[in-house]
C-alpha cells in the first residue's frame, strides 16, 4: 500500500513538472473598466490585449462595464468581483470617475493605466506636491544607504500612467499652433465643460492683445442656438474659428456654418479634437480651410498595409472591414497598451500573481505592484502612436503631434509638433507647389477705390464710347492684369472684373459697430476677393486679412506748396518798422526838435554875441530857429551830423538823448532791413517735420482713418504725437482722399500741408509743378493686396508678383503711369546763371530809387518857389518888372561857368528911396569902424 502511494506521488510530480515543460506561457489578468455604450473601445481593449503575445507573456482581458457612471458605481463594479486577479487596472474613460479607481489602485498597488484625455487632478497635484516636500525633508537628514534609495525608488506611487498626451502639453501645442498661423482675432467655440477648459488653456498661450470671442454650442438641441451664434460671426466678419467637439458632432457644426456662408475658401477652422481625421474625407469636400493636430500619422494609418488594418475589423459589431482612420485615438492606442504593458511585464523576473482582488481594508497590497508600476514608467516602446514613455508622473513625453490642413480642398500634414522640446511648429511643407491643379478655375471680385493713378475712369478718346466692361484703368488695373496673364500661363483659368468701392475708405475697426468697414470690411464681408490699390500692409490690418507680398516700398512726406518769389514792394524799406513804429518815430521827431528850440531859446549860453569883436553889444543872437533844431535832429537821425551844435548844458543833454535813440533805431531799421531785402520768398520756409511741428501758421492734415493717421496715433516719438494731437483737435484738416488734399494744399497757398505717401506725392508732382516735397520719409512701409484671411491664392499671386519683379514689368507699369501717362509733364524752373546767392537786385531797391527822385523832384520845386520868391522881392524893392527880374536872374542863376553874380539894381527909382538906402549903408560903415577901433585898442592894452 505505501509503495502505491510513493508511486502515485511519484507520478504526479513528474507530471507537474511535464506540463510546465511544455507550457511556458504565463498569462497575467487586466481589468477594464468601460461605459455601456463604448463598444469599439470594448472591442479594441480585447482585441489587442488577446492578440498581443511576446516571448510567452499574454494577457487575459477581463471587461467589466458599470450600470452607472458615476464614482460609487464604478468602484462597486469593481469591488464587487471578488474573482479579480488584475496585475493592472485600465480605465475609466471617464474624467469624473476616474480618481476613485486611482485611488483604489494605490490602496491596492494595483498600477492604474489610463488613455483617454485627462484633465489635471488637484487632488493628485496636491499629493504630489506633498510627496516632492518630503522627500526634500528627508533629503537634509542623514544619507540613506543603498538599501533605503532602492526601496524608496520601488515605493508605489499615486498615480495614474496615461498613453494620451498630457493635456496642459496639448494646449500648448495648440497655442504654438495658433502662432504658427499667425492668429491674433478669432472666435472660439466650446460645447461643455471640458471643451471650455481646453480652450481655455489653449487661450493662455495667445498674445493678451489679441481680440478673441467665445461661444457655446448646443450639442445636443436643435439648430437654432447654433445659428444665433454663427449669426454672430458673420456679423463681426470673424473668419478664423477655433472648434471644440467631440469628432462625432464636427460634420454638424459645419453644415450648421455652411448654411450661413460661413463654409469658403477664406474661413479657416481649427478643430480642437485629436480624432478630426475620422472626418478628414469629409472634410476635404469643403471649401474652408481646415486643421488639425493627431497623434497618429494619417498617411500611416491610412495605408492598407498598416498593421492594425487586418484586425480593426474586429472592432466592429457586426464584424465588418473599416480603414483604421475611421476609428477613435483612444480605441488605436490599445494596441500601444498591450504591447507596452507586454514588455514591461516580460522584464520581471519571478513575478507572482496577485491575490484575488479585495477592496476591504484588511487587503494587503500586491508586493509587486510597485515593481511593475515602475517598469511601465521605464520602458520604451514604438506603436500606432509613435514613440511611447513617460515621466516619473506617469504622463507621456518625447511624442510627436502632426498637423494636418486641408487647403484647396486637399488634405496634407504640414508640419509637426515635438513634446521633447515644446517649441514652435516644425514646418513639413514641400517646397515646390503641387496645388497648381487643385482649384484651377475661379472669377475673382477685385475691388478698388478712385485714385489718381491707381484706379480711374476711362476717359472716351475722339468721341467714341467706352466699353462698359473695361471702363477702368490705372497702374492697379494694369497690375491685376499682370498677374492674371503670368497665371493664366501657368493653366490657371482665373478670371477677374473689378468694381468700383463706391468712395468708401480703406478701412478701420470700428469700436461702436465692432466691425471693420471700408475695403477691409467688404474683404471679411466676402463681398469682394482682392482689394487692389494703394492701400498700406499694417499690422492691424494683417490681424484680420491677409497680404500679399509687397508690390511697392514707401513712406510718409509732406505734401507743400513751392515757396514764391514775390517782387518786393515799392516802399519794402519801410517794412522794417511797423507802421505805428513809423508814427511813434516821427512824432518823436517833432517833439526832440520843438524840446530842443525851446531850451536853446531860453539858455543863456545859446545867445550869442553877432559882433565878437564888440565887447558890450547891443543885442543878443541865437541861431537856434526852428529850422536850424529840425535840421540838427534830422541830420543826427540820418546819422550824417550837423554843422551847428548847441553851446548849453540842457540843448546838449537833449541832443545826447536824441543821438542815443537814433543809434538804436537806425541799428535796428539797418539789421531788419538787410533780412527782409535779401529774403525774395512769400513765407517762411518748412524744411522738415520738427519745423513743421514748432510752427503754428501752417495748418497740417492726413486721411482720415488712414495708415498714415493710425501711425501718428500708434506712434511713441513726442514730435508725432504732437501732430496727431493738433491735427485730431482741428478735424477739418483730415481729408477723405488724397485729391481733396492736394486740392487744398494748392488751394490755402504755404498755408496748410499734406501728409501723404511718398509714391503718391512723386506721381503729385510730375503734375503740378506748383507743389514741392518738404522733407525726408517718416517711415518705411509697403503696399500690398489684400484678400480675405485664409486665401487660397495668395501663393499663387505671391508668386506672379515676384516674378513681375525679376523681370522689371513692374517698374514698366509704375513708370508708364508716373512719368508718361495721365498728364505728366517736365517742371523744370528757369535759373539765372548771374543770381548769386545774397545778392540784391533793383526789385529790392526801386523804392529807394523812387524815394530819391521825389526828393529831387521836390527839392527842385522848393528852389523854384524860393526863386520866384526873390524875383518878387527885386520886383518890390526895385520897382521893376517880374518879366525882367526873373530872365536877368534866371540867366544869372543858370550861368554855371560864374560863381558870383550882380545884384540887381534900378538906377531910375526915387531918391528918398535912395537916400534911406544911403543913409542905411552909412550907419553899417560906421559900426564897423567902431568895432575895428574896439579892436585896435584891445591889441595896445595886451602889449
């Protein structure tokens, strides 16, 4: 008997050992946990976990799926299953119920994986934050030896390890993408919660500047909430929409948007979802631009031969064939699940089973959860996904996002986004245009404002109607036309007819409206395909559409009017000096003179004796008449003296007064009178803005809501904000066209200037040579032509305006309106070869001249009536007549070869006449022999 039993024990032994001989797979259990409805997830989870089998290690799914979705019914599911043996624990899908399994597992040392979209936990936060504060607690005692760090480093960690892209890294790279398409004014579009929260984050990483709008949509009522909003874009012109959705919904929001128009080849949508590629066939059937960032590669995923195009059959209920593209991100990255959780478990030597799964307290946590948590956290794998690893946190790092746009109705991956280095977008593009056959047929709208030279009215020649359907020219007609034949040579059927913007402004946002209006607003309008003038790239203007590349360089000058040289006046001597000047000088005049009589009538030392030779005279004399003052006081003015000067203390002091005001007045007549003689200019002239600026007699004007006021306004330099301040408190000086400025400019004549583009003011002055340009540019800025944001065509008329460039025809079209057409005429100005700079001509001195010959004149007519006045004096003393006095002196006068003349005598007058004349003379003969004794004796007393 006992040899039996040794035999069967035997026996049953060796068959023990036979049989783990022959079966070396170890099979281990993970548990996931799904929503009801989530079947191809479902599918997917088992699928990949049974089809997964590397070097003997497999995993047995195990699906459990909870009546509820809230926390408790969850963790009850899972609680509840007292069968369970799970080395990992997968799931919840769900945001909300996903900490109550995490926190389970870390009771358990059940290692919680996760691919799903997972906002930041704070709870999870916190206890990490704890964790980084112990450890550096512990870190300033006492070294741990080897043993301490090794268990320390193989402790469980709270965490979950999650396959999908850590949210705050896809936010980021969402905002890098908005950069990347230079997105400054948008509107964003949100569902729920979460979708508010991702955009949210997504917003952080844009500019503060920028003008952004946020609406939520209704998923799951009728339409009619969702028009209002899109009603709402197209009425503030919004052009570029960032989209939130689940993928399911994408295709109804977009018919939604087409059904107002909001469906173009200028809108430009970003879908905020990872699973977008599902609709990419959809997509690309519309005209908008659209893009999107994935984790999986589309043209990988999209070939036949991938990997995971045998099996997602499978996925399906029924079982069915699908292209992998059609299935969710989160039911893909299974796959990557299995296999990464394959290899981690395949690196564990002696791995035991875990104990049946218990949620009770008293459970004792699984001894190697720790060890495989951190092999899952260590190991590196490659799947659908890409790369796949994680941090200590359990969130994925060093993948890759790519970008996927559908431009022209054709969808390509442009570029790519690296976690490792979270930088900008790495630009993928093709450096060669293959869209040349994309969209080869379109009729543009180019719209444009009247403008000399850019845009005008044909004007009928000889008589003859113009053609209604080429009514138009100018050098932007002529480059339109450009364009189009360089496209036209590339197979491009585009047509194109322009209108006219019916006198409307370039364009500005309007803060009342919140809408941009003029030729700005007719392009986000979509009224309109191109705008085609001189209208200036700004960076306001480039937030809202897009340029092309610049097809003319510029800046801002000041458009004047050429100084005159005007004739000088007659009388310019006098301008020195005002006219009340002029009165004050004289009046002081007069007043000196009359001053000065008197105090030489009544000083003793201004008598003088008129017999210097008689010592006690009779009489006093003085020769201080009035004539001889106004004569002293004339002559000192002139600064040409006198030959008499008064004797006395008073009379000198007068004259000393006298002689210091004339020295300051004829200082100051000489200096003023040298500047405004050789000065032949109307006004005074403005070399440059800060003359400009410092002035106040020159009024100064731009465009209103034009490039060159918004730079003024925007500008930081205190000479321009001076000119905008004075221009915007003056409104009347800000024009609607550049026409209405030159016409005012010529117009208030050196009385007001134009602030205008340096092209235009060249193209002003081949016309009217009456204007000049003052001063250098102000700045340097382009034109270009503007579309709607997004366009299609923009390469494409890029690449025509380029090539315009290369081969000159540019510069032929320019040259052809600025120099040949339109009236353009040579303004060359006479010069005299003997005007030297400074000189003075006759025009300056005429009236002096001419005050010269009136002196003369008058002189000469003084003199003849001092002559006729001593004709009739001979006449009365002599008795004789005028006829004969006045030939006998003026023969005697007028004989310029005798310096003496007879006195006129009548020898037949009567003689009591003649005695008195004796008996006067006697009396003179016998003064003077008085005083030639007087004289005589004054000699014998000196010696």
């Amino acid at each position: 008997m006992w040899y039996l039993l040794i035999f069967l024990l035997c026996v049953q032994k060796c068959t023990s050992k036979f049989k783990y001989a022959e079966t070396n797979e170890v099979s281990y259990q993970v548990v996931g946990l799904f929503e009801r409805d989530a079947i191809v997830q479902q599918l997917a989870f088992s699928e990949s976990l049974h089809h997964v089998n590397l070097k003997g290690v497999r995993i047995q799914p195990v699906i459990l799926k909870p009546w509820r979705t809230d926390s408790y019914s969850v963790w009850r599911e899972l609680c509840s299953n007292k069968t369970l043996q799970p080395v990992a624990i997968f799931g919840p899908q769900n945001p909300i119920t996903d900490g109550t399994i995490r926190d389970q597992c870390a009771l358990s040392n059940i290692p919680h994986i996760q691919a799903t979209w997972q906002p930041m936990d704070p709870d999870l936060e916190l206890n990490e934050e704890l964790e980084e504060e112990a450890e550096e607690t512990e870190g300033e005692g006492e070294e741990q030896n080897a043993e301490q760090q090794e268990e320390e480093a193989s402790s469980y960690k709270h965490i979950t390890i999650n396959f999908y892209p850590n949210a705050d890294e896809i936010a980021l790279a969402y905002g890098k993408l908005l950069k990347y398409y230079k997105w400054e004014n948008f509107a964003a579009l949100y569902e729920d919660n979460f979708g508010l929260l991702r955009v949210q984050k997504i917003l952080a990483e844009v500019s503060d500047k920028s003008r952004i709008t946020v609406y939520k949509l209704d998923p799951d009522g009728d339409n009619r909430n969702n028009r209002k909003i899109f009603k709402q874009l197209v009425k503030y012109q919004d052009s570029r929409i960032l989209l939130d959705c689940h993928a399911d919904r994408i295709m109804k929001y977009m018919r939604e948007a087409e059904e107002l128009s909001l469906i173009n080849y200028y809108q430009h949508y970003i879908i905020v979802a990872m699973d977008t590629s599902r609709v990419a066939d959809k997509l690309a059937k519309l005209p908008s631009n659209t893009t999107w960032l994935s984790l999986t590669e589309y043209d990988s995923i999209k070939n036949e031969n991938h990997i995971l195009a045998p099996r997602v059959g499978k996925w399906n209920i029924p079982t069915h064939s699908s292209p992998v593209t059609d299935f969710e991100v989160e039911a893909l990255i299974m796959d990557d699940v299995a296999n990464h959780l394959v290899r981690a478990l395949r690196d564990i030597e002696e791995l035991e089973q875990p104990s049946e799964f218990d949620c009770s307290v008293e459970d004792q946590p699984w001894g190697f959860g720790a060890t495989l948590q951190e092999k899952l956290l260590t190991t590196k794998s490659v799947g659908v996904t890409g790369h796949i690893e994680f941090n200590e946190r359990g969130q994925r790092i060093n993948y890759v996002l790519y970008v996927n746009e559908i431009h022209l109705m054709k969808r390509s991956t442009v570029g790519r986004w690296e976690s490792a280095n979270g930088g900008a977008i790495i630009d993928t593009r093709p450096l060669v245009d293959d869209d040349r056959n994309t969209q080869s047929s379109k009729h543009f709208i180019v719209i444009s404002r009247l403008a000399e030279p850019y845009f005008i009215e044909k004007k009928p020649i000889d008589g003859e109607e113009v053609d209604p359907d080429n009514k138009w020219e100018g050098f932007s007609v002529d480059l339109v036309k450009a364009i189009f034949d360089i496209l036209k040579q590339e197979n491009y059927n585009y047509t194109y007819e322009f209108v006219d913007a019916k006198n409307k402004t370039y364009g500005k946002f309007d803060t009342k409206t919140k809408k941009w209006n003029g030729l700005i607003g007719d392009l986000l309008d979509k009224k309109a395909d191109l705008a085609v003038c001189d209208l200036t790239i700004t960076e306001e203007r480039k937030k809202v559409v897009d340029f092309s590349v610049p097809f003319m360089t510029l800046g801002i000058s000041i458009l004047f009017t050429k100084e005159r040289k005007v004739m000088p006046g007659t009388y310019s001597f006098l301008n020195p000096y005002s006219f009340d000047v002029w009165m004050h000088t004289a009046t002081a005049y007069c007043v000196v003179s009359i001053v000065l009589f008197i105090c030489a009538r009544i000083s003793p030392a201004d008598w003088e004796n008129p017999e210097p030779c008689e010592k006690d005279p009779e009489v006093l004399e003085n020769i201080w008449t009035f004539k001889n003052c106004a004569w002293l006081t004339m002559g000192s003015i002139m600064t040409q003296g006198c030959d008499i000067l008064p004797k006395a203390i008073g009379t000198r002091w007068v004259c000393g007064m006298w002689w210091f005001f004339a020295v300051i007045v004829c200082q100051t007549y000489i200096a003023q009178l040298s500047a405004s003689m050789t000065s032949a200019l109307e006004t005074e002239p403005i070399n440059d803005i800060d003359g400009l600026a410092k002035q106040t007699k020159i009024l100064y004007g731009a465009i209103s809501g034009g490039s060159t006021l918004e730079f003024f306004r925007s500008s930081k330099d205190k000479t321009y904000q001076l000119i905008y301040e004075t221009m915007m408190a003056n409104p009347s000086v800000l024009m609607t066209s550049n026409e209405e400025g030159e016409k005012r400019v010529l117009k208030s004549r050196n009385k007001f200037a134009f602030f205008m583009e340096s092209c235009t003011i060249e193209y002003k002055l081949k016309r009217q040579c009456d204007l000049k340009k003052v001063g250098g540019e102000l700045d340097s800025k382009d034109y270009g032509i503007a579309m709607p944001a997004n366009s299609p065509f923009r390469t494409h008329i890029n690449r025509a305006i380029l090539k315009l460039k290369e081969n000159t025809k540019l510069d032929d079209i320019k040259n052809t309106w600025w120099y040949k057409k339109n009236g353009a005429k040579e303004c060359d100005e006479p010069t005299d070869e003997n005007d030297l700079e400074g000189d003075l001509e006759m025009d300056n001195l005429r009236g002096a001249f001419l005050v010269l010959i009136m002196g003369l004149v008058v002189a000469v007519f003084i003199a003849a009536i001092e002559f006729m006045n001593e004709v009739r004096n001979i006449v009365v003393r002599e008795q004789v007549t005028h006829k004969e006095v006045f030939i006998k002196e003026l023969k005697a006068s007028l004989n310029f070869f005798k310096l003496q003349k007879p006195v006129l005598r009548n020898p037949s007058r009567a003689p009591s006449i003649v005695s008195s004349d004796s008996e006067d003379e006697r009396r003179q003969q016998k003064r003077t022999m008085n005083a030639i004794d007087n004289f005589l004796d004054m000699e014998k007393e000196v010696h």
